[in-house]
C-alpha cells in the first residue's frame, strides 16, 4: 500500500507540473544544469525583440521587465542560456535582518515559481566609507547564494558592481566579500563620465574609455585579489548625445554643468540613445563623419540639432571598438562578458537594410571572446 501512495505522489506532481510548465517540453521548467563556461550576459529591457537575439551568443539573459513572455523560458532553456531576475534591495534596510531574509526568501519563491534559473543584485546606491552597510550588502548576497544554490540546483547570483572600485560614484562596498558570497561580479565598465571633478575638463568625452577600463579591472584583481573567473565585463551598447554650449576647432564640446554625488559635472548632461539611434544620426545628418578619439578608443560624430540649433557631439562604441574591449577580456582571462542593454539595436523586420547589418555586426563582434581565449 504505501507503494501505490508513493506512486501516486509521483505521479500527480508530474501531472501537476505539466499542467503549470508552458513548455512542451516538461524538461525545459527544469533549471539549467550547464557546469562551468564562460559568460554571455545580456540585460533585456524590452519584452518585444527576444525572439531576435542571437542565442549563440549568449548564456544568461537578465530580465528586467516585470514579467516575461512563457514561450521566452521554452526558446531560453532549449538554448542553454539561462534567465535571471535583476533585483535592488532597500539601502536603508540592509541592518534590518528580518526585512534581509524576507527579501531572500522573496526572490527565491519567484525564480521557482517562473522556472527560471537565478537574480542579478543591481544596487547601485551611495554606501560611505565608514558604514557598516557595505558589509550588510555581502551578508544579504550571501544569505541569497546559500538558500538558491540550494533550492535552485544550478542557479546563478551575480552582482552589478562600478567600473573600478572601492568608491566610485561613493559606492564604498566591500567587493571582495561580494565576489566571494555570489557566482560572479558585472562589471559596469561604462558611464565612466559619471563625475568629473576638473571644471576645465567638464566636455563630452567617451562613455568607456579603454584605458580606464582596463585600470579599473586591474583594481578588482591585483589590489582586491578578487580572480579573473569571477569578473564579467559589461560594455555599452548605447550613446551618449551632448550638447555642445561652445564648440572649438579640435571639436572640443564644452558642456553644462550638471552635479551628480559631489562632482560638479557628469554625463548627465547628456541624453543617453539607443546604439540604433545613433548610427541613424550618422548615416543621416553627421556633420563630421565617423571620427576615432585614440586617447579613449571611442567613436565620435558632430551634429547640428534641428530643434535646439546647437552642434551635438555624439560619443559611442560600435563593433571595432567593442571589439578592442572583448579582446580585453580575453587577454585578461574574465569569466566572460555583457552589454547593457540587448534592446538598444533595431530588430523590426521593416528595419533598413543599414540598420539590419549594424544589428548583425554588434552580435557578431562578440564572437572574439573566447575564441582566442583557453578556458582555464
């Protein structure tokens, strides 16, 4: 008797599984098992372009939405990348113990409950010196990874971390601890304009300069000993758009005065665009053509704004120069790498011809990591 119980346990999960699982397959609602490799990661902010996507090009997908399309989990799975959930945490609540644990035990019940396979921390809040909160924060990720590693069989906990560290932006965390309680570090390797403290250097400039890149990643593993298999770095697939208030003969664009965290100028001054958005205003109105600033290893263009009258300079990377960046990573041994965001190309099959090969060339120059790179 006890046997046909136990048979008959058995036998209404499955049942029940197969009537919750949106997928044909029952195996696909089962998280990934893929064991070590190296990382993809794609930040999905749009619920409308993923049946785009190059999934050979990926492993994780971070979604950002607030909920996502089943039959995604179906194609996602049966293309061994996994899904992850980007979560933020309240800074004022990481002495609170109790709100730690609820917030974990949220975050867990909503991977199993979509079948998906892990969270992204994004807190990006000021944190000082001084606090005790830096080393809550490691708590909180640790608490996290020690629960979903063990109800998630295979699941992932990364972490969104600044370009360099320890207190860029004053986010003053404790990264070694971080790098440790969770599975990897996403490093945020642009907005790198987010303060600028010399007024006299308070003009549009690259979003991710190569070289800051590269002394940023070298911060997290000589002076945080923190190993190149926990790093991923994240690149912009994105464009910043100044307005220029003066403009020189050696295109220097001066721009306004826009305080962020202390420093008395920042990006902010300009508008962020989409990577499709910007290669339409150099295909169409670049006054300048497309121009290579080899002190950062950027892309640059000139414009003149129809509805201001200013010049507009536009500060980018594209596949060259992204490129340059991969090989980075691969030179420097990292886990992986990841854009922000997988929605700023052109996907609409009405999409013009330019605009189709430009989505094309930014999936394909990712094909440089690893292919050169021997996993360790």
């Amino acid at each position: 008797m006890l046997n046909l119980v136990i048979i008959f346990i058995v036998v209404t999960c499955i049942n029940s599984a197969r009537s919750e699982c949106p997928c044909p397959d029952i195996s696909l609602c089962a998280p990934l098992q893929t064991g070590p490799r190296h990382e993809k990661v794609a930040f999905m902010v749009s619920d409308s372009n993923w049946r785009s996507y190059d999934y050979s090009q990926l492993t994780t997908i971070v979604i950002c939405t607030n909920d996502i399309d089943p039959q995604l989990l179906c194609l996602a799975h049966s293309r061994q990348v996994r899904l992850v959930w980007i979560a933020n945490y309240d800074v004022k609540q990481l002495s609170n113990a109790t709100a730690r644990t609820e917030w974990v035990n949220r975050q867990v019940d909503n991977v199993k409950r979509t079948y998906t396979d892990g969270v992204n921390l994004d807190m990006e809040d000021e944190i000082p010196y001084t606090s005790d909160a830096a080393h809550k924060y490691t708590e909180l990720v640790q608490e996290l990874s020690n629960l979903i590693h063990v109800q998630v069989p295979g699941s992932m906990v990364s972490v969104d971390v600044a370009w360099s560290a320890p207190c860029i932006d004053g986010r003053c965390y404790d990264y070694a601890g971080l790098a440790r309680a969770s599975d990897f570090l996403f490093v945020m390797a642009y907005d790198l304009r987010s303060q600028i403290y010399d007024l006299n250097d308070c003009v549009a400039s690259a979003n991710s300069p190569i070289v800051q890149v590269a002394a940023g990643l070298t911060n997290f593993t000589q002076i945080f000993q923190i190993p190149p298999s926990k790093l991923v770095l994240g690149v912009p697939w994105y464009c910043y758009d100044y307005k220029c208030l003066s403009f020189d003969s050696n295109m220097t664009c001066t721009i306004e005065h826009v305080p962020f965290r202390g420093a008395p100028c920042s990006d902010a001054a300009g508008v962020q665009r989409d990577y499709q958005y910007c290669r339409v205003l150099l295909r169409m109105n670049s006054t300048s053509g497309r121009l290579i600033d080899n002190r950062t290893g950027a892309v640059f263009f000139n414009y003149v704004n129809q509805q201001d009258t200013y010049v507009h300079q536009v500060w980018m990377d594209d596949p060259e120069t992204l490129t340059i960046k991969y090989n980075l990573a691969n030179d420097r041994r990292l886990l992986g790498i990841g854009m922000w965001n997988v929605d700023c190309l052109d996907y609409a099959s009405s999409a013009s011809k330019e605009a189709q090969q430009d989505t094309t060339d930014m999936w394909n120059a990712m094909k440089i990591f690893h292919s050169v790179h021997r996993k360790t």
